[in-house]
C-alpha cells in the first residue's frame, strides 16, 4: 500500500461528466491498495469567471483590502470542486471527504494572490486516511494566522498538490493533467516534438522559469526542496487502464542523474515571448550605475531578466535589460522620468518585441562547444542574437519576435530532438 496524492487540472475537472471519470480513476488506485488524497483544481474557466466578476464591480487594485477581497472569491472555485468530486466518489460507494484549505489547515503567509504554504498539519487528513477515506483539499489556497483566506497565485494547485504530498512523505505525487507530460518543447510549434519519460529536477525548474507552462515553476522548487517524486501525466487516457501502465506514462521528474539522461547533451527548447528589451544609451561608466538603474526598476516591483553591460567607449557604456512585457511602459517612463535625469544618461530605447528562446540540459555542464552549436544554428538561418545569458544548464538568446518559430524548430532538429532522432531520453 502506497499514499499517493492525484492533482487534477481545470480541464481534468471542467464537467460533471470528467469530474465522474476523475471519481472513476481515483476509485481504481483505491480498489489497487492505495491510500490517495486528492487536489483538484477549479472547472476549467472558472477562476476568470470570478475574478471577471470582481473586476466588473471594482477596477484591479493593489489595496489589501482588495486583494483579500479577490482571495476570498477566487478559492470558491476549488471548494465547488472538491466537494462534487468527494459526491462523485461517494455516489461509487467510496468513502470520501472533503476539505476546503482552512479546514486542513495549510497555513501560509499573508500575501493575497500569491501567498507561501508555511505548513500543512496532517493530522485530520491521516485520521481520514486511516478510516479508509479518500481525502480531497482544495488546491489553490491556504489561510493566513489571521484567519483569512489567501490564494497562492494563478496555476497554484499544483504548488498545493506538491506541499501536501511533501508534508504527507507521499510515495509519489501524480499531476494529471491535459497535456501526457513534459516535452521536448511545444508540439504546437514542433509537431516533432517528443514526450520525454524522464527530466531532472533542475532541467524541468528551467524548463518551468523558461516558459514551458506544464507546471506551476513554485511547484518545481517545493518538489526539488522536499525531493517529491513527482509525475505529469494525461488525465484523458481511459480511466479503467491498469494502474501500473498510469505509473508508467507521462513525464517522471527524477532527481538522480542516471546514465541514460546524461547522455542528452540538451533535454529541451525552451521559449517566451512575454519580454520587452529596453536599452539606456550613453551610461557614464563609474561605480553604481547599475544600482542606480536597476534600484528604482525593482524599488516599483518590476522583474529583470537578461541584463547587459557593455564596455565602455569614452567613459559612457550601453546598459540592456528585459522585463515583463507587461512592465514595458512602466519601465520606459520610470527610466525617461527619473533615472534618465538623474544619472546624466543619453537616452532609453525600447523594444517590445523580443522573445527568449533557450537551450535546456544538464549534459550541458559536461560538453564543450553546446553554445557555440546553438549560435552557429541561429546563424545558419540568418538570425541576429540581441542578448545571450548562460548558466550551467541552459543558454538563453534574445532574438526578435518573428523568428521566434524558426528558432525553435531549427534548434530542436540540431539538437537531436526531432521525433525519430537518435537521442536518448
Ligand atoms: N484555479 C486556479 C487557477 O485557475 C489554480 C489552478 O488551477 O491551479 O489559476
Ligand atoms: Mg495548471
């Protein structure tokens, strides 16, 4: 007998007629010997549909009064679901509860909209477990030491799913899910792309901050701390399929380099088209610069990425960033009405039309010569490279948006990833 803990996505849960075949699948791991806590997420569209209606009465607001407000209506997404799949089960002849976040309790931090699980006490949920029931808690939210209802930012189900199964010492956490795992990059670009059976922890944490949006990147982190064996799978494979063949699908996230990965020199392609450059012209090249360009930038709560300095011709150097796309305006007027004047600067330039795309792979940190290929192929297909950032498992470049596909596909067949290549998985 193992506990095993099931999350399931918006799309897994989005009718009564899925959320019964959910109730189906869980019934069989039950039938199989196992004790099985289950996170669902809201029905799919759910959550927009409330924070639709919380942006019709009030326009979005940073208040905390509004924050909470947002926190309260967006978790009665989760406790609907819940509470349907804990009939559903029960309609099985399954014994099965249900309990919102404050009822467990999983305790977090007071930042609404995108609080931290602090802890999760277990007690009420083992007792469950022990009478024979499957226990479902919501996903998505907590409760802070004030009693008030938080939620742990869009996708946090599966940040939910991953505490619970680390506070638990599950023996494995499954996240089921639309897609049937974690791929090399996105079938809808590369429809060479493949699935692959297992990824490192490090890679997928990448692949997550990267722009591959297969899992919720705090859920990768909560897995790598606690070393959560975790699994994304598809939750539309037949429910009655056995349950051996469901531990053998979808994507393993492991955390030892066996052999058979090392030999993957680049696991992934990874990409993101939500980033703006912007560029500050004739910096006086002296000590503090950056500071006194990226201070007022995370001062207003704005996320840098690639950042670069350039070396200085006459005492004045070139300073590039990228942001949020989302933040390009605010940037660009923060840099023109404050920095600009202050640090005596020529002039800010933009460009919100940049997108990232990266090599992902920790064979990366053993090989020689894995970036230089990636720039080579770029330039094969005549794309000029704007930026470039390395770590020890991935290089990123920054190119401009309408060769963004092209990138991918030729760098995916360079690397070996194509459908059919020799590479191992
Ligand atoms: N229901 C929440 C959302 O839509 C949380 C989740 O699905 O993971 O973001
Ligand atoms: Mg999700």
């Amino acid at each position: 007998m193992a506990l095993i803990v099931h999350k399931y996505g918006g799309t897994s849960m989005g009718s009564t007629e899925r959320i019964r075949s959910v109730a189906q699948r869980v019934a069989k791991w039950v039938r199989a010997g196992h004790q099985l806590v289950v996170v669902p997420s809201a029905m799919s569209g759910e959550t927009n549909r409330l924070l639709g209606l919380a942006k019709e009465l009030a326009p979005p607001s940073a208040s905390a009064d509004s924050q909470r407000e947002l926190d309260a209506i967006a978790a009665t997404g989760e406790q609907v679901s819940v509470g349907l799949l804990a009939l559903a089960l029960q309609a099985q002849g399954v014994p099965a509860i249900s309990y919102a976040g404050w009822q467990v309790p999983i305790a977090t931090d007071s930042s609404y909209t995108k609080a931290r699980i602090r802890s999760i006490d277990d007690t009420r949920v083992r007792a469950d477990l022990a009478a024979g029931k499957v226990v479902i808690i919501t996903g998505f939210q907590g409760i802070d030491d004030q009693g008030h209802v938080t939620t742990l930012g869009r996708g946090g189900s599966d940040t939910s799913a991953v505490a619970v199964a680390a506070a638990m010492k599950a023996d494995e956490c499954l996240i089921y899910t639309d897609v049937d795992g974690v791929y090399t990059t996105d079938p809808r670009i590369v429809p060479e792309a493949r699935r692959l059976a297992s990824i490192s922890f490090e890679e997928m944490l990448e692949m997550a901050s990267l722009g591959s949006k297969v899992l919720q990147i705090r859920s990768v982190e909560f897995a790598g701390k606690y070393r959560v064996p975790l699994r994304v799978l598809s939750s539309f494979t037949p429910w009655d399929i056995p349950v051996e063949e469901e531990c053998r699908s979808g994507t393993l996230i492991t955390f030892e380099e066996d052999e058979k990965m090392e030999q993957a020199v680049v696991s992934g392609i990874a990409f993101n088209r939500d980033e703006a450059k912007i560029t500050v012209m004739g910096v006086p090249d002296k000590p503090g610069i950056a500071y006194q360009i990226l201070g007022p930038v995370a001062d207003a709560n704005i996320d840098v990425d690639v950042i670069i300095q350039n070396v200085s011709h006459d005492g004045r150097t070139d300073f590039s960033f990228t942001v949020n796309r989302g933040d390009y305006a605010r940037t660009l007027d923060l840099l023109k009405n404050t920095v600009l004047p202050a640090t005596g600067a020529a002039q800010v330039m933009g460009d919100p039309k940049i997108c990232k795309v990266s090599i992902v792979g920790i064979g990366m940190r053993s090989h020689v010569g894995v970036a230089s290929k990636m720039f080579r192929t770029l330039s094969e297909e005549g794309i000029n490279i704007q930026m470039i950032t390395t770590s020890e498992i991935k290089t990123s470049v920054v190119i401009d948006e309408k060769y963004m596909e092209l990138a991918v596909r030729a760098l995916h067949k360079a690397f070996d990833l194509d459908e059919g290549a020799v590479a191992a998985e």
